[in-house]
C-alpha cells in the first residue's frame, strides 16, 4: 500500500493518511496498532490523555518496522501547559512510546480560559530545537488563538488539528492554513457517526458510482482537498476499508456535492467548541 505523503513547513513528510487510536482502550491497543502496521499504515496519532501511549509503542517496538519509515504523532495535554510541564510531558510520552522523538508534537487545545496557550506553544518550540520532536503543531486552535501564538513567537505551527467532515469544514482555518502554510488534520472524519453522513444523497451516489463504501467516498474527499486523515477502528476489516481510498477519484462534481453538505453556520459541529474546553 503506498500513501501519499505531504511535506511539512519543517521539511519533513507526514502520511496523508494514518491510524488514529482515540478511545482505543489500552489493552486494545497493541494488536490495534500491530494490525495496522501490518497492513501498511506507517502514520500513527495518539495523545497523552487517551491513556494508550504504551501499547502503540508496543506495538511499534514489535514491528520491527525502521524508525525512519514511521510517523509517530502524540499531544500535550491542557493541565500540562505551564512553566516547564511541557519538557516533562513529552519525555512522559517518549518514555511510554519508547521513542527518543516524536514526528509531530500537539498542544491539544487552547484552553482559552487559562490563557496559557502562547507558553505552551513557545515550550513546544524549545522541545523542537531540542530534538524531541521533528516538528510542532496544534490542534483545535480557532484563529484567534492562531493569530495571537504567531504574533508573539514568530512561528507559525506544522498542522492544525481539528474537526473537519463535511457537515463541518471550517473553511476560514482551512484558508488561514493555506496562507500561512500550515496543514490541516481533520479528526472526526466521519463526523463520529453523529449525524446520517453516508446517506446523504451526494455520499450516497458517489458510493454507488464508484463501487466504494460510504466511507470510502468521504475519507477520499479528505484526501482530495489537501487534509491530513486517520479515521479510527479496532476491526481490521475496516482497517483495510478505510486504506482502501487510493485507487479512485472524485469528479469535480461529486467533491463540489460534498463541499455543499456544509451547514456553513457552525451548526455542523459535533463535538466541543475549542473555547469550551479548559
């Protein structure tokens, strides 16, 4: 299997698609994770508070794949941000991974309310500079938050992840992104199954058209607009399903059908506003 690559404002390439072990259970993980590296997924994203760091870097040290052919991505966490928290937290993780760096390093989320984010974010820097992680980045910032950590450090982040399906595309950080060149990762891809996704019409006829699952159809429609992917699941037939979205195309017009299933408003969302969460 050969998935494409994007490269990062470091110079470094990232998987456009990966393996996301969010609500993964811990005991769960290693054979999750082992299964996707056996089917060919080299890109694997996991986060301090999912509490599942061991078991993908079980799994990874079982693999026997080259450290140099993985992509390993891992976050801080929000009570984790202030004085030197983050050196602590990521050195937590390596430990755990096994690794002596990550691929991406993420603030998790602003935490507005604790106006600590501008720290975090210069931390994570220094943590890069330091050699514990090949790039930095975000996620879940809203403009604001994107604004301001640019204006007082300077740097602008690798990615930005957020959710993003097409009921909710938030294109205004998607434009910001690709003026400051600044990639995308969408979580939630499939809307976390909240909302009747796969069938809604332009899903549905895209899915017949081209003999793909729904979810085929919406993972490849990630793909083709530049995102970053990696849909969960602990069935390896939806492994492969979900890997399966390299061997056809969108017409123009089918992804202009989906571009349209965005409610525009902000109504789309399905999980907590990144201001809601501190």
């Amino acid at each position: 299997m050969t998935i494409p690559t994007l490269t990062l404002r470091s110079g470094h390439d990232i998987p456009q698609l990966g393996y996301g072990v969010f609500k993964v259970p811990a005991g769960d993980t290693q054979r999750a994770v082992s299964e996707a590296l056996s089917i060919g997924y080299r890109h694997i994203d996991t986060a301090a508070i999912y509490g599942n760091e061991e078991g993908v870097g079980a799994a990874i040290a079982a693999s026997g794949i080259p450290r140099d052919e993985l992509f390993i991505t891992t976050k801080l966490w929000n009570d984790r941000h202030d004085g030197d928290e983050p050196n602590a937290a990521i050195r937590e993780s390596l430990d755990k991974l096994g690794l002596e760096h990550v691929d991406l390093y993420l603030v998790h989320w602003p935490t507005p309310a604790a106006d600590n984010y501008v720290h975090a974010w210069a931390k994570l820097i220094e943590l890069r500079d330091a050699g514990l992680s090949r790039s930095i980045g975000v996620s879940n910032f809203e403009i604001a938050h994107l604004d301001r950590i640019v204006a007082e450090t300077g740097e602008v982040p690798a990615v930005n992840q957020i959710e993003l399906h097409p009921a909710h595309q938030q294109r205004e950080i998607v434009a910001w992104g690709q003026q400051n060149d600044m990639h995308i990762e969408a979580w939630g891809p499939l809307g976390q199954g909240k909302y009747d996704l796969f069938g809604l019409e332009p899903v549905h006829e895209a899915s017949v058209a081209h003999e793909k699952t729904p979810a085929q159809v919406v993972l490849r429609w990630h793909i083709q607009k530049g995102f970053i992917v990696f849909p969960k699941s602990v069935r390896s037939e939806r492994l492969r399903e979900n890997a399966d979205i390299f061997d056809f195309a969108l017409s123009d017009a089918e992804m202009a059908a989906i571009d349209a299933l965005d409610a525009g408003d902000g109504s789309g969302r399905v999980s907590a506003h990144p201001n809601d969460v501190n």
